[in-house]
C-alpha cells in the first residue's frame, strides 16, 4: 500500500513539474485555471479514498474492541467519534482548499 502511494505522489508531482517550465502569456491563465482543477479533483479524490480507508480501520478496530470488552464500549464510543469527525475534517479542508483553487481568478497571476 505505501508503494502505491509513493508512486501515486511520485506522478502527481512528474505532471505537475511542467507547469512551472511554460512561458507566461493570456494563454496560460487558461492553462494554469484547467490544471488547477485537475489537480484539485485528484487531491480531493485521494483525500476521501484515504479518509474512507481511516474511517473504516477505526470502525473495525473500535467494534472489534467493544466485542473483546463490552464494559469498555462507552469510552471507545466517545474515542471513536472524535477520531472520526477528525478524520472528516481533513477531507474537507482538502475541499476547501479546492473551492479556493477552483474561484481564484487566474488571469490576475499571469503578468
């Protein structure tokens, strides 16, 4: 699994080496505005698949526990749902993130 991600990271950034060797001109507002989604629509996909795969390691591991120790199941509840909404929170700062990207008005940042 973290060959996978190295090589996923590895690409992401071979691909986006390219943007910074382009001459600058109106053209590359365009340019500049599709790569950034692009970019954003892969930083937001890897961000809920990795968020997904938290989530549900921490639901196995929490209901695998309570099932080991039923007296326990109050305080890993209140674990478990803390570390959940945590979880959460980092996918949606990767969408925020992405609706900055996505509303900057790139004409502006050619010149």
């Amino acid at each position: 699994m973290k060959t996978k991600i190295r090589l996923f990271i590895f690409f992401v950034l071979v691909f986006s080496i390219s943007l910074f060797a382009q001459e600058k001109n109106v053209e590359d507002a365009t340019n500049l505005f599709l790569y950034s989604i692009m970019f954003g629509t892969v930083c937001l996909t890897a961000a809920a698949i990795a968020g997904a795969f938290a989530q549900s390691k921490a639901l196995r591991t929490a209901v695998d526990n309570i099932g080991r120790n039923p007296a326990a199941a109050d305080s890993i509840r209140g674990v478990l749902i803390i570390a959940l909404a945590l979880i959460e929170s980092l996918v949606i700062y990767v969408l925020l993130i992405d609706l900055i990207l996505y509303f900057v008005k790139w004409g502006n940042y050619t010149y």
